[in-house]
C-alpha cells in the first residue's frame, strides 16, 4: 500500500482537475476564439425556430391549419386506397365466371373494405 503522500496527491488531481478545466473553457478569451466563430453551424437560425402561438386566435388559426393539412392527406390517402380497390381483379370478374370465383373475390373485396375501415378508425384523432 502506498504512504499518505500518494492519497495527498490524488486528492489534489481529483480536486484541481475540474476546477482547472472550468477555468481554462469558462475563460471569455477561449469562449471568443474557439465558439463564437462556429456558433451558427450548430445554433439554429432564429427565423427558423417555431413560435408557438400566445393568442387564442392564433391558437385557432393554428388549429384550424393542421386540421385542413390532417383532412387533405386523409382524403389523399382514401382517394389513392379507393384507386386500388378500383384496380383490383375482383372489379373485373366477368358473368362468365364460376359462382365459387365471384363469392371469394366478393369476399376479398370485403375484407379489404374491412380492413380500410378498420385503418380508418385506428387513425382518428381524439
């Protein structure tokens, strides 16, 4: 085991160490060199940062924005899910096809009638 003298010293290095890094990087000179220069590459813009609104009519117009953007890529999406059930084999079975063949592609096209309504209230908002 060592002497008192080593545990003198480690107590020295585990006090000073921090102290001296605070004083080396909290100096306004090293601040002023090495931040200051680089600071716009990883501090935003501040035009770009968002500004939550502070009125009630604000908040209502913000509201009223994200419910338009909400229902527009609602519709979007039913609109493209109706053009693939559109282009699915079961909208063009023709009468001359087994009965056995039309119920299980009627039954195909349900399920998927099912499952978009199903989609449909999984993804409604409260």
């Amino acid at each position: 085991m060592a002497g008192p003298n080593l545990e003198l010293f480690k107590f020295g290095v585990y006090l000073f160490f921090p102290l001296a890094v605070m004083v080396h990087f909290g100096d306004v000179s090293w601040y002023d060199e090495h931040v200051r220069p680089i600071r716009d590459q990883f501090w935003p813009k501040e035009e770009s940062l968002y500004r939550p609104p502070r009125t009630s009519e604000d908040l209502q117009s913000a509201l009223d924005d994200m419910k338009a953007k909400r229902l527009a890529k609602r519709e979007a999406r039913l609109k493209e899910q109706g053009e693939e059930l559109s282009s699915t084999p079961a909208a063009s079975v023709t009468a001359a096809s087994a009965p056995a063949t039309r119920a299980a592609a009627g039954e195909q096209q349900q399920s998927k009638i099912a499952s978009m309504i199903e989609d449909k209230r999984s993804q409604r908002l409260v």
